[in-house]
DNA sequence: GGACCACGTCGAAGCGCTTCGATTTCCTCG
DNA sequence: CGAGGAAATCGAAGCGCTTCGACGTGGTCC
C-alpha cells in the first residue's frame, strides 16, 4: 500500500505539502502542486480512509437504515436507498446499510463509533423506538417519513395527507360520492406506519369536508386477500363507484378483479393510486395516480443532512420538509355511472373443472 | 467522546490491557477483566473504528455493489442487499453500500483506501467491466452472479439453466410439445445479464434433448408490453400450451390475458415461473415455479467471503457454488388440452367508449 | 533601506487504537 | 531451595493522516 510519506518522498516535498495539495487548505504553488499530482498519479496513492477518520474526526460515511420487512413498498424503498447513496457520493461520501432489525442500538453503535458521521432514517414509524436517540441532535439525522411528534427532528417526506386530499378532490369533482380505500397491509397499521395514517387522515378529512363516503380497508397484496377486500367492500357499499389505492401489489389484482366481474375502468368505476409513476404507467389500465416521489426523497433527505452538517443554523437543518404531491390523470377514473352498477354484467370463464 | 485511555484510568490498568479484554487476544485475569468491563459499561465506552482499522489494518466493512437499474428483479435485489447486511453483522462486519453506477473504479476506491476489506457484486453480466479488477484475488470478492468465465473468481448463484431445464422437464413430463418463454425486459439479454441467458441455455438443451419447441421471447413488465409478446407468440406458434415466465413483473399481466383471451390456467395452457415465492404464491393463480432464494444467495455470498477472509485456502474460497433449483408444483401447470386451444373463447368487456 | 507581511513549505505533535517485547509475580520441579 | 517457566500486565512504538505553529523568502511600504 502506497503511504502519503512516500508520496512525498516521490515528490521530493513534506508529508504536510502532500496534505495540503490533497486537501486544499492552504495556498501550494503551481508547480510543486503539479509534482505532487503527479507522484501521486504515479504511484496510484490512495488515501487510507481510516487513518483520514482518525485524524480528522469525520468518516465521510454516513449510515442509511432500510427496513427488514417486505410487506410493503420494497422498488420505492430500493429506489429511495440508490438515490441516497448516488447523492451522497456526489458529496464524497460513502453509505453504510443497515437494516432496520438491530434498531436503535445500531445508531449508537455506528455513530457512537465514528463510522458514520450522520444517519437517514426509512420506514419511520409515528412513534419509531429509534427517535429518542435522535431527539435533539445527538447524532445528526435526517427521517424520511413523519413521525407523530417531529419536534427536533430533521424530516423528509411526502405530503400523504395532501395527496389523500387530492384523490378525494380529483374523484369528487368528477362526482363521485362513494369512494373506497384500498390501503397497504394490515401490518403496515398495526405498526403505525406514517405514510399510511397520513394518508388515511387527509382523504377523510377531506371526505368528510365534501360529504364523500368513505370506507377504509387495509389489504394485503396477494391476489386472494384482494379479492376478499373488494368483495367484502362491494357488499358493504354498493354505491362505491370510486377506489384509492395505496399498495403497489393490490393494483394488478384489483383491476383484474373489477375486470372479471364487469365492472369496466373508468365507465363503471374509477381507480386512483398512490404509487410511483412507473406502476401506474406501466398498469394493465394506466392509472391516474398521486406519485411517490421515491428519488428526490432520497436525494432531499441527503441534501438536507449535509445542509447540517455544513451550517448546523441553516434552513434545511432542522424542521419538516414535505413535498406537494402532484396528480396525473390517467386513463382509470372518469365520471360516476349515470346508474350505479351492482352485480357482475359479463361472464367470468367457466371454474376450473377437476 | 470516550477513548481507550480513559477507560484505562478509570479502571486503573494499562491501556494495553483494556484493549486486550476486549479482543481477549491475551489472558486477563478474572478480577481485572470485569473491572475494565464495568469502566466500559460505566463510561459508555465504543472503539473508534478509525483507530482501530488504522492500528490493525482491517475496517470490519465489506462493500456491497448493487444495481442501480431498475429494469429487473428489484424485490430480489433489495432480498439480497438485506440477507448480505444481515449476515455480515452477524459476524461482526458492516456493508458499505456501492451503487453499480459508479462501476471499477468505486472498487478500487473502497478496496483500495482500506474502507472495505473486501467486496459483494450483484447483477453481473456474462463479461463484466469490474471481473478485471477482481481477478486472482486483488480484493477479496464474491459475485451473486456467474460471469463466462468465472477462472479465479469466486461465485454463488442458482443454477439457473438447470432451472431452465427443471421447467422444462416438468412440463415435458406434463405433455407439453410447444413452450414458449417470456424473458425478462430486452435490455437485460442486451446486456447479457448471467441468469437470462443461463436459464435459456438451460431450456434450450433441455428442449433440444426432448424434442420440444421452443420459442423465446423477451418482455418488458408493462401491460402493453405482454400483450404485444403473447399476440405474438400465439401467432408465430399457435401450438404453444405452456409457457415458462423469467420476469416478475410480466406475471399477472400475462395471467390476466390468458384469462382475457378464454385460456383458462391450467387447463388450457400451463405457465411456470422462474420467481421469488412470494411472487408465485400470492399471483391470481398460483404458479408452479423454480424459487429464486434471494436471502439464501446473500447470506451464501457473505459467507463464502468470511470463509475466504479466514482461509485463504479453504474449500469455499475459490470457485463457483451453485445452488440447485427446486420446482414446487402448484395450480398453474397441468397436461396439455386433448386439442389445442387457438383463438379466443370468451367475451371481453366491451372497448372504452370516448 | 529596514520593518513588515504574505506566501509557500516544513516539522512535529497528535488522533485512538493494536501489538510486540519486556517486566513482574508466582508456581512448579528437580 | 534456586532455576525455569507460565500468567498477567505494562510501556512504547507505530498505523497513516491532519493540522498547527514556525520558518525562510521575496516583495512592499514609508
């Protein structure tokens, strides 16, 4: 391994001189920084990252921590990741994955340590076991997601109450007077998951402002879970003529689902969903849909954590960021049915014979 | 923040012997032990992890390259990037994760400044850009992925073509004379991707050997895109009664045009997939499939890199591991209709009216 | 023309840890 | 009962880098 001593010997100039060419942080002149470049060239140096750590205190590593669990959103989660670490490398630094199974033992461990100078949080739950570590600013971190009481902390997130505003607003105005959510798995309420709630809260409470029926099923995404949940909401509320989606899976089955007992999208019913651009183009019936973001919150969140890092009064150094959710229409919802449709109207393939 | 020297002090011994009870690398009597692991708890102590990848040359990091396209398998991948994190802890190590954007020179670089001791590489294509950098052994390094020619290199990865030739022996055995095999997305055969071409291998000779048809065709996972593929296949090969599927996403498209089109699975056509369980369990109907085990491929690859990090001359040190495929037949292949199926059966929902 | 000030460079002191003798103490054995 | 050895601990020398004060050198100012 080729030693900052010896590129220095190459050059014929100090250890210090070679520093300071590499770090810029005092004035070099033109040539002897040439020299320098050039040996280093020469010998293919590279810094060693851990003596760099040990004598500056800062690792340029920061931590990302991704959930563990499957059940839900897994392309907008890798999406999320792969933009943080392309980010952060444009800043040079590195990112260091956790999963979200070690918890919060696992931020002291890594920031406690000095192998990461930060961290960004997934999947944040509102009310995650792992924020008392970061209340204050005991470690900086940034959240992608809102937890219940954001005091203190640095966030990103999507305005899910918005965006559920905006699906009741975009099928009200269309007329609709019954809409049904589809949401994610039942799991993803038990654990409180923000996004869920958040959406939840802005579609009734935008619901309940326009006087819109709404009837709220979580669901997971297997084809049989949704076919239970679409019957059982058929059979609660007739008049549904309107569905929001949020769960990437459900999409596919339920379309399938309304296809195969007549209902045709958007004649007989109108579905919106909340999920990235590429599912809802890329749907049997393309979707008009609320976008989840998932690359600029993973380039915000960064962004805001070197934001303070750089200048700890800044703006983005603390507080709540929420990005306006934008909805696309597509070609899945339309105006309610003159007459709401109730039962099936075409045939069905003959079932499976023995 | 808390260093060695101060435990030291605070438990009255040497800074030596601190360091030693922790990696216990020399005998410490009972008695001074706890009492320099009481300090410890007391004090909060944590190694910093710069000093010590400096003093003993080893950071405890691998590095983990993932890719950053998002055209195929991305659960698979998000399985692996967890198993590898999780297995890596477990025996004491952390990932630094790389994005496969940045390619040979992101390995060099954190090989290189000693930030990570050694290297996973995920989605490897058949001549990858980053094997000359890994040859022999440079950096220690574990493909999830098998390339031409893997000489020198040390792999895991399912056996794909004799997963190909599992499909293809299974539906054989059913009856089947004509299948057809919707690949994954053009660009990861453009690419030359391992397993795509691997398992079409696999299917190829097995088909060759038995006397089937085949016909291969690659797909995106868009709706359209299926569509497009499968009128195509039906025409060019109106025999076909079975297909085999290598692309999650291109699944329920590809079911609910069965269905659409009055091909009733199985009775009227069979499909296999080549998919996560997961996938095949929770699809409209579900799929007789050869199971990728994304987590079994992570914690092998992570394993056979430890084995190699401790014995540079153990048995999983070098050379390929192939995992054997398992087919699990559900309800979706069955014996081939007494005549074939040629045209459509079945009313369609009506087009959408403007 | 001597005092002063950049500018460019060097030397040395750490950063916090590991590790290798060296040292001390206490047994054990002939 | 003294030599030899094992067990437990210490001290010091780095690991490779950053950074701070110091040191020439040449130009500028009155």
């Amino acid at each position: 391994m080729v030693t900052l001593a010896e590129v220095a010997r190459h050059a014929g100039v100090s250890a210090s001189t070679v520093s300071y060419v590499l770090s810029g942080k005092r004035p070099i002149s033109g040539p002897t920084r040439e020299r320098v470049r050039a040996s280093i060239e020469r010998l293919g140096y590279q810094p060693h990252a851990g003596a760099r750590a040990l004598a500056s205190s800062r690792s340029r590593i920061i931590a990302l921590m991704v959930p563990l669990r499957t059940d839900m959103y897994v392309p907008v989660m890798l999406e999320i990741a792969v933009a943080v670490a392309t980010t952060a490398r444009a800043h040079g630094y590195d990112v260091l994955l956790l999963t979200g199974e070690e918890g919060p033992p696992a931020l002291r461990r890594v920031t406690g340590s000095g192998l990461a100078e930060a961290v960004i949080l997934m999947d944040v739950q509102l009310d995650d076991g792992r924020l008392p570590v970061l209340r204050g600013s005991a470690p900086p971190a940034v959240l992608v997601g809102l937890p219940a009481d954001p005091a203190g902390l640095n966030c990103v997130d999507l305005d899910f109450a918005a965006a559920g505003a905006l699906c009741v607003d975009h099928l009200a105005g269309l007329g609709h007077r019954e809409i049904a959510v589809v949401g994610g798995s039942p799991g993803v309420y038990a654990r409180h998951t923000g996004f869920a709630e958040r959406t939840l809260c802005g579609l009734r409470e935008r619901a309940g402002h326009l006087g819109v029926g709404l009837l709220h099923r979580p669901c997971d995404g297997s084809h049989d879970a949704v076919a239970g949940v679409l019957a059982r909401i058929l059979d609660e509320r007739p008049g549904v003529s309107a569905f929001v989606v949020q769960n990437e899976t459900a999409v596919e089955p339920l379309l399938a689902l309304l296809r195969r007992t007549g209902r045709a999208v958007p004649e007989d019913v109108s579905v919106v969903a909340v999920c990235p651009e590429a599912v809802a183009a890329q749907a049997s019936v393309p979707l008009t849909s609320v976008a989840i973001p998932a690359q600029e919150l993973g380039r915000r969140a960064v962004e805001r954590l070197f934001a303070r890092l750089t200048d700890p009064g800044g703006p983005d150094a603390t507080g709540v960021e929420l990005l306006a959710p934008v909805l696309t229409v597509r070609e899945s919802s339309g105006p309610p049915p003159a007459r709401p449709v109730t039962g099936r109207r075409a045939g069905t393939p003959s079932p499976p014979g023995a």
